[in-house]
C-alpha cells in the first residue's frame, strides 16, 4: 500500500523557466536516490506562483523516516537543493525543519 503526498512551495516568477529546465534534465543521481528512497509517481506542477507536487512512499511506513533522511544525505543531494532553493519561496507557516508545506489529503477515488 503506498503512502501519498501532497505539498506546496511557491516559486519565484523570474525563476520559472531555469526551474523547470533543471527539473527536464534532473541528474541521474537524484533521481536514483528518489527510487531508492521508495518514492514513485513524483510530479511537480505549477500554477501562476505556486508549484504542487505529489508522490507516493511505497516501503515500510516503519522505515519512512530513514529513508527520507537517507534522501537527504545523498550524494549530489545538498548540491540539487543549493540550486533548486534560491528559486523557491517556502510557505512562512511552515513547520520547522521542513521546505515544502504538506497538504492534508481530503479526498481520493482509487
């Protein structure tokens, strides 16, 4: 059974079209790390200022926390966020330690 998410970041109108030419050309090591991590189905998508994404974590839910952390230490993983980042505007109501804003899930038709 997977886990889904849902989360919400704005981005920078001027940081628009750089974001999405790194993210059609995404280092092979991050996206093997993603895979690795559990997660499949990942999209981001954009509305004026606001990118959504979505995923799902599909491992042991007593695992989820490792491998998210696991994610982070990466290789290569710092260096992505260092330039993903500065085109990125968080939610200032997010809670600490996180970037992107988890969206409650309400509804879904499987």
């Amino acid at each position: 059974m997977a886990r889904r998410f849902g989360q919400m970041l704005g981005i920078k109108p001027e940081r628009v079209a750089e974001y999405k030419r790194q993210h059609a050309a995404i280092w092979p090591e991050i996206a093997a790390a993603i895979r690795a991590a559990g997660i499949r189905n990942y999209s981001i998508y954009l509305r004026g200022g606001m990118l959504f994404a979505y995923f799902e974590y599909h491992g042991p839910e007593d695992e989820f926390a490792a491998r998210m952390r696991a994610l982070a230490a990466a290789p290569r993983m710092r260096e992505w966020w260092d330039l993903t980042e500065p085109m990125q505007v968080p939610d200032p109501e997010r809670p600490a330690g996180t970037w992107w804003s988890d969206m409650e899930e309400v509804f879904h038709l499987g």
